[in-house]
C-alpha cells in the first residue's frame, strides 16, 4: 500500500504517525504528572488541618482545662468544653461553615467512647484494629469512595501518654458524677495509657482537585495539539516546496526527455542535494546528446 502512495503523502503519512505518538506520549506524561500534584495537593491540605487539631487540643489540655477543671468538678452539670475532642469537634464545625470547606470531616473514632457519637465505622474499626497490630505505623492514608463522591483521608492513632487524662476514662466510680448523669457508666471506659483506643481521621473530598487538574491537562493537551497541527502544516509545505515540488518537475522533465524532447533542461540553481542530481542529470543529457549526434554522423 504505501509502494502506491506519492512520496508527500509518505511524508505526510510518517509525519501524522510521529506526532501523534509525541502527542499521546506528551498527554500521557502530562496527565500522570497533574494526577500526582493534585494527590500531592490533597495531601498537603489534610496534614495542615491534622497539626491544626492537634495544636488545638495541645491549647485545650494546657489553657483551658486548667481554668475548667475547677468549675467542673463543683457544677452539677458536665461541662463538655472541658474535653478536648469536644473543643475539637467544634472548631471543625465552624471551619467547616465556611463553603471551601463544608465537605471536609474530622472525626475522632473511638473503639469505645464516652460520647456514642464518637463510635467508630465499620472502616475507622479497620483503621484502629491496624494501629493495634502495627505500633511502628503512625499514620494511614488512602482514598474512599462515599456516596458524596471520592475522598482523601489521613487517619493517626490515638495514643494517651499522661496518667491525668485518663481520670475520666479509668472506672465509672472515679469518672466525675457530671459526666455520669451525662454519658452514662457503661462507655468510655478502662482506657490504658500508651494503647491504641482510637483514630484521628480527617477526611478531604477530592472531586473538586481532580477536576481542576483534569481541566488544566485538557487545556494544555489542546494546546499541544494545536503546535502539533501547526508543525505538521508547517513541515508538510516545507517538504512539498523543497522537495516534492523539485522532484516532480525533474521527473517532469526527465520524461520530456525521454520522449525526445532535447531542449527542455533539469532548472535547479540550489546547492543542495536535489540541485546536484538536477546538474548530473543535465550533464547526462548533454551527454545523451553529443552520443545521438555522433551516431547520426555514422549514419
């Protein structure tokens, strides 16, 4: 097939085939590099809100406990604020009250909670099993698929290092009777230090990143489609004027000549290649000439 094609659309034919391999190679590097540095992004985002809640309970244990404790232990009422995941939960909810990050989580799931809220899923359970079985591992991360769309999450085990935080958690007879008439006696308890109870997960939906990078690959994609298209034509006209047009007037005349037709002449003044052959060819036909004439002389 391509013995019958003309030698431009050779040309043609290889020039489509190169640059749409460079195309393709290019999308496919291109997509997997945004693919990576909207991961990356994501990434980033849920290790700073991470470190914001730690910084927050950090200020919780060691401001306002200490100016809570003493009104908690006279009121009648349990003081919730006096819990760090309380503070926690709630500075989450004003963040998210704010349209960027209304479908970001932050969930501390616990195997056995003093508040049921804080139960954990059948998935933050695997989660914490996992930091049972594998103390050397600190932080879990991976993508979930929920019916809101594909998230990101980062989960971190919960650890009590301090003999004091566990004075709400050891038995119900030494729980303060607030947080019993609250929560109950029958949760929340025979907490031990240095175990795993639970895991810190903070939870970031990644439709909106991946379609942002999605956007940016197409844009840039038809971009360089567009280069390509150009080069093509651009290469393509070169070709056909430096090349396929000479080569068609020396055949052109090459069989003029063949039929007889002494005076026509290979017209090239370039130096190139083909501008050679033209000079060989008229040599040859100066040559053809002077061999006729000689034999008509014979004659």
């Amino acid at each position: 097939m391509l013995k019958n094609l003309k030698l431009g659309a050779k040309f043609t034919l290889i020039l489509v085939i190169v640059f749409a391999g460079g195309l393709v190679a290019s999308g496919t590097v291109l997509y997997q590099v945004l693919q990576q540095r909207a991961q990356t992004e994501v990434s980033a985002k849920a290790a700073i809100l991470m470190e914001t809640m730690n910084s927050v309970r950090a200020y919780s244990n060691s401001n306002l406990n200490p100016l809570i404790a003493p009104i908690a232990k006279v009121s009648p009422v349990f003081i919730p604020e006096q819990i760090p995941t309380y503070s926690l939960n709630r500075v989450f909810e004003n963040l998210r009250k704010n349209d960027e990050y209304k479908s970001y989580f932050y969930k501390e799931a616990f195997l056995n909670p003093t508040n049921l809220r804080d139960k954990a899923d059948d998935f933050e359970t695997d989660l914490i099993k996992r930091f049972i079985a594998e103390p050397n591992t600190k932080e879990i991360t991976g993508f979930r698929s929920q019916p809101g769309g594909k998230t990101f999450y980062v989960a971190r085990p919960f650890i009590i290092k301090k003999a004091s935080c566990l004075q709400c958690h050891s038995t119900p007879e030494a729980a303060p009777k607030n947080m019993i008439i609250a929560y109950g006696a029958e949760n929340g308890f025979n907490w031990e230090l240095n175990k795993v109870l639970g895991s810190q997960i903070i939870t970031i939906p990644v439709d909106e990143v991946y379609t942002s990078a999605n956007s940016a690959w197409w844009i840039v994609f038809g971009i360089l489609a567009v280069i390509f298209l150009l080069l093509l034509v651009v290469i393509n006209l070169l070709l056909k004027r430096n090349v396929t047009q000479r080569l068609s007037r020396m055949a052109q005349t090459a069989d003029a000549v063949s039929t007889g037709s002494t005076e026509a002449n290979f017209v090239e003044d370039a130096a190139d290649e083909i501008g050679t052959l033209a000079t060989a060819f008229n040599r040859m036909k100066s040559s053809l000439d002077i061999a006729l004439k000689m034999l008509s002389q014979r004659d």
